[in-house]
C-alpha cells in the first residue's frame, strides 16, 4: 500500500458532499493526498500546482476535457476516476495514448435508473396511471373501465442490454413477467442466462406489454423507435424511455399518445426539456419526469463510494473493479 496524490475535478465542488460523505472522505484520505482546492476549470489559480503532482484524478459531472494540453501540465497522472456515468465528454484520445487508466462509477449510476424503471413497469403494468386520472374525474368505482391489466405473466421488452439494462432484467427475476431483449451484441444464450429471451426489435415491439429504452445514444440508434417501430406495438402498451431522448422520434409518440392508443412514460426526451407548450405536458396516457432516474439526493453516494473503492484497489497495485476500455466507448453512452 502506498499514498496517492490525488484531487478533484468537476464544475461543482459544492457536490462534493453530497458525492462523499464523512466515511467516504476518511477512507480517501487513509490512501490518498488529496489536494485542498478542487479543479473547476482547465485554467484558473492554483490549477498547474495541483496537476503538477496529481496521480488520480476523481473526476465529476463537468470535468475539464482531459486533453493534450492539459495532459501536459499533468506529467504523473495515471488514473481517473470518474464518479459519474459516461467519460465521453472530458476523456480524449490522449488519455489512452498516454496510457492513463480510466473508471467510472457508471454501474452505481444505473441502480437508481433501474429502480426508476421497475416502479414504473410495475405500474404501467398495473395500469396505475390511468385508473388514478380516471378515478380522480368519476370519484367513483363504477361508470368507467381500463383495458385488460396485471403483472401477472406482463410481456416485457428491453432494448439492450447496457448495465441498467442488465440491472433491470435483475430486478425483474422475482416477478411473473415474461422479459425479451433485443441487444445486437448479446446472443441467444447469453440473454437466456440474464433471465430473457433474445428476440429481433419488431418481434419485441409486436409482443411487449411494455417497452424499456436502455441502448445507447448513437448515430445507429438515433430514432431507432420512430413511426413504423410505434405501429408495431399493441394497442394499449406503454414506451419507456430512461434512456436518452434522441431514441424515440418524438413527433411520432405525440401522436400515437394523443390518439390513445399508446401509452408513454418518459424521464428523458427530445429535445430536452420539451417546449412549454408541448402536448404531452398533461396529456392523458403520458407520464414525463425531468429526468430524475439517475442518481439524486442520498444516491449520489453510491458514485462517492465506487470512486472511493477505486483509488483504494490503485494504491493497494490492484486493478480497476470499473475500467473504462476505449474499444468499448463506440457502442456506450
């Protein structure tokens, strides 16, 4: 075991108690110097005194862009960890040249996306949304029905298999739910060994009661749910999207929504956020939230702690639990 330098790097240092909290802060400072002053910006005083010794940096949502420039005032970096999901924003090539490790604490930030989404398949399931707007107008238990509902045996669909893909298909194993997954890199086996059947996008879309978004925002994937994915769904059934807005041609929702015959719960749109007078604001059969289903509050100290336990496995020579692979960045967010 040996000590670190180390310091922080985010746009916001008044996050960082909420990222780590009295426990986190000691076992950091057990392992690791930590420099005094935070790094909010790629210039400003005291920033070339703090990279000229930092070894890891614990990185945060607005990190400055790690590039070759700043690489060079960083002459005994060797490792980031990122407390926060994607790196794809501040990571440059110059970090893998450089041969710089790279973590993320991504899997602590799906926890909450997949809670988000297992309430609310739960609910879709239970058509909880619909029967409340309908009791509130009636104030009654007679005069008005739903469609066929329950959970029970209630038809599934993910498209992919990313971690809070895999998070969700976990959190789904106890329940009576028939669960299909269509990841073009996951094959039959494999997806039979999460707990699901592997199946193309149109089949998943014709049988799914309900449809989970957790692929990726790519250019393959951009609107991968537009007009002709939309008129696969059975009538009745519920989108999901928890994960990035541009999956779902939004025009396209709108009007299957406002026709009724499909239902939408979504935490992520786009654009983001939807204009003023959008008419999914209130529309009956959609649920929008402004994207709360990452990691907030009290859960923002999962991410405190997987960085945490990341610079403790750097300076006990371990290897990263959460490494970050360049080849791998080309299909994740």
């Amino acid at each position: 075991m040996r000590r670190l330098r180390a310091a922080f790097a985010l746009r916001q240092p008044e996050l960082l108690p909420d990222l780590f909290d009295a426990t986190a802060r000691d076992r950091l400072v057990a392992v690791a110097d930590v420099a005094p002053e935070a790094v909010t910006a790629a210039d400003g005083e005291g920033v070339d005194r703090v990279l000229r010794d930092v070894e890891v940096l614990v990185t945060g949502w607005g990190a400055p862009r790690l590039d070759a420039e700043l690489l060079a005032r960083a002459p005994r970096l060797r490792a980031v960890v990122h407390a926060a999901g994607s790196v794809k924003k501040f990571v440059t090539e110059e970090v893998w040249t450089r041969g710089i490790d790279v973590s993320s604490a991504a899997t602590a930030n799906a926890r909450p996306v997949a809670e988000y989404t297992l309430a609310m398949i739960l609910l879709a399931g239970k058509r909880v949304l619909e029967s409340a707007a309908a009791f509130d107008r009636h104030r009654s238990f007679t005069g008005w029905h739903l469609p066929p509902h329950g959970n029970n045996g209630l038809v599934v669909g993910l498209v992919g298999a990313s971690r809070t893909g895999r998070q969700v298909l976990e959190l789904l194993a106890p329940f009576d739910t028939d669960v299909l997954l269509h990841d073009p890199f996951v094959d039959a086996a494999e997806a039979r060994s999460l707990g699901a059947t592997a199946v193309g996008l149109d089949e998943l879309l014709r049988r799914s009661d309900v449809v989970s978004l957790h692929a990726p925002a790519l250019p393959e994937t951009y609107r991968m749910i537009g007009g002709r994915e939309l008129a696969l769904l059975r009538d009745h059934s519920t989108l999901l999207n928890t994960g990035r807005g541009q999956l779902v041609d939004t025009a396209a929702l709108t009007s299957e929504v406002l026709a009724g015959r499909l239902r939408a719960i979504l935490d992520v749109t786009d654009p983001e956020p939807l204009p003023a007078d959008h008419p999914l604001y209130g529309a009956p059969g959609a649920l929008l939230t402004p994207h709360v289903a990452g990691s907030s509050g009290n859960e923002l100290r999962r991410l405190g702690d997987s960085a945490v336990a990341e610079v403790e496995r750097l300076a006990a020579g371990r290897g990263l639990a959460h490494p970050v692979r360049p080849e791998h960045l080309a299909r994740t967010a």
